[in-house]
C-alpha cells in the first residue's frame, strides 16, 4: 500500500530498558514497595489514576521512585465516531507530567459512542475512511499531549465482511501517517490467529519492525462451545508456550524490545509474575548470546579469508 513518507517524531526521546516488565496492580502495591523485585520496569493502566490524590497515586509515587514507568490506556476510544475526548486527553497529560513515563499507549479499537463508555476494545473496519478517522486521532492525541503514542493491536473475535486492507498494513500506515510507534501485543497475534485462522508469523513479519517498540504478552483462556473453540484474551493466567514460541520468534526478528508481562484478572502472587518476567529475560538473554556467536564466527571466518587471501 503505497502513503505518504513517514513523518518523524516530534516528541523527543524517551527511554526505557529492553527487559522484561510486570504491570503493577493494587493488589500488589505494598509488596513490591516491600521487596523491590529485579524486573526492567512497571506498567500500570492510565485511567487507575486519574483521580486527584488517595491510594493509588500514593503508591505509583513510591514504586516510580525505584523503577521506570509506562502508561497503558484503555480509555482513549482513538477509533470511535465521536470527537477525540478532549477531558479524557487532559487528564492523561496531567498524569504525564506528573510521572513521566518512558512509553504511553492505546489501542488500535472504539470503546465509546455517543459519550457512553463500553466495557470493551471493540474492533475497527479496516477501511481507508476508518484509517484516516484513527489516524486523525492519533494526530490530534499526540499533539494535544506533546507526546509520541504506542499503538496496540488488537485481540479479535470477529472480522468485517467490508474490510479491505490487512491489519498488519494498516498499522503500517497509521504509523506512517501520524508518526505513532506500536506496542505488540504477542498474546494478541496469537488469540487473533487462533479465531480467524491465519498465520501468527506472517503478521510478525509484516509490521514495521522499525516502529515498534515494546512487546506484551499474557495468558488466554480457551472457549468451547458448539460452534467451536475461541481463545480469549483474559489476561488470567500464565503465559502459554505456544505464545512463548511466537514470542521467541518475535524476539529473533526484532531483537530486544520492552517486554510486559500483563495478568489482570485472577492475580497470582507477585513473585509468580516476576518468574514470568524472568522468562522474558531469559529468552532475550538467549537471542543475545546465539547474535554474539555468530558475531564471533563472522569475524573468525573473515579473519582466516583475509589470511588466505594474502
């Protein structure tokens, strides 16, 4: 699909380490503060602390003292009909400037129309006019926060009979249009794949590797029903291997990227997300080695050529 060169950032640099992260949820507030876990950095969700003092934000000062911070939103709505909520943006900035997160992110959906809030990521069409509808939101959120935004692909359960352009293609493009980077969502690829029966690599190997710059990953449940089986997104248990196998494949592709571990429902103990984040690490750590030998093996086998060369 051809478009428009892509724009560059305008929103200076942020930086966050390419390790594996743990969302911080209330439940785990005092232990982590208690124990300081060794994981890369926090996550939390946006619209947790919109309030303007109590507990969470209490805490998420203490825990942003020891660790670097990004903040997920769920509550921006970029691909609804209604105009951009200019009272939601104002209180992300406002949550911005006082915490000053490495990343900030949304998702690639509409959850409100008419000023009512779903309970939901709900999926766009991928239509030119919806491209250029989210796209003109992405814009305008950016601008309004002076602040690059992170894109997640979505988890799907239904398709459009009108869609015309592939979702990896039109991630593609709304990174081109509007300078916004993406947040892959692993779990995501993998659940969509699963329900719609396509291949979880091809889609890997069709984003812009250059824009995406952190990685999540999750637990599913699986749904049977006489119609069949449907994976679900629940964020409810722990990572499952064939999530761990894309994601080993992501991390061959990408290298080291930003890698959260999200668990939102269900909660297990802290320590059970750390050992997931260290699994993360490990993974990383083993694309780093198998790149330092054959770095070794390039300069050994140029150093003999050049020997006999001579």
């Amino acid at each position: 699909m051809s478009g428009p060169a892509p724009k560059q950032s305008r929103f200076g640099a942020h930086s966050i380490p390419a390790a594996a992260g743990i969302g911080l949820r209330a439940e785990h507030y005092r232990d982590l503060l208690a124990r300081r876990p060794e994981v890369g950095f926090l996550e939390v969700h946006s619209e947790n602390y919109f309030g303007d003092g109590g507990a969470p934000l209490h805490y998420l000062e203490q825990a942003r003292a020891h660790y670097p911070l990004s903040l997920h939103g769920v509550g921006l709505s970029l691909g609804s009909s209604d105009p951009l909520n200019r009272s939601h943006v104002t209180k992300l900035k406002r949550l911005i400037d006082r915490f000053e997160p490495a990343l900030v992110s949304d998702h690639l959906c509409w959850c409100s129309v008419g000023g009512v809030f779903l309970n939901d990521l709900l999926p766009l069409p991928y239509t030119e006019e919806a491209l250029a509808h989210f796209v003109a939101h992405v814009a305008q959120a950016q601008d309004l926060l002076g602040r690059q935004l992170l894109i997640e692909n979505p988890s799907s359960y239904l398709t459009y009979r009108h869609s015309t352009i592939p979702e990896p293609e039109f991630l593609d493009e709304v990174v081109r249009r509007s300078g916004c980077a993406l947040l892959l969502d692993v779990n995501n690829v993998y659940v969509s794949s699963r329900n719609h029966g396509w291949d979880a690599t091809a889609y890997i190997d069709a984003l812009p590797a250059r824009a995406i710059k952190e990685i999540h990953l999750a637990g599913y449940t699986v749904n049977t029903s006489p119609e069949g089986e449907m994976l679900i997104d629940s964020h409810s248990a722990r990572v499952h291997e064939p999530v761990w196998k894309l994601y080993r494949y992501t991390v061959a592709r990408l290298a080291r990227r930003p890698t959260l571990i999200e668990w939102d429902t269900d909660l297990p103990a802290l320590e059970v997300l750390v050992e997931e984040a260290r699994l993360a690490d490990v993974i990383m750590e083993e694309h780093d080695a198998v790149g330092d030998w054959n770095e070794a093996r390039g300069a050994r086998q140029g150093g003999c050529d050049g020997a006999f060369a001579a």
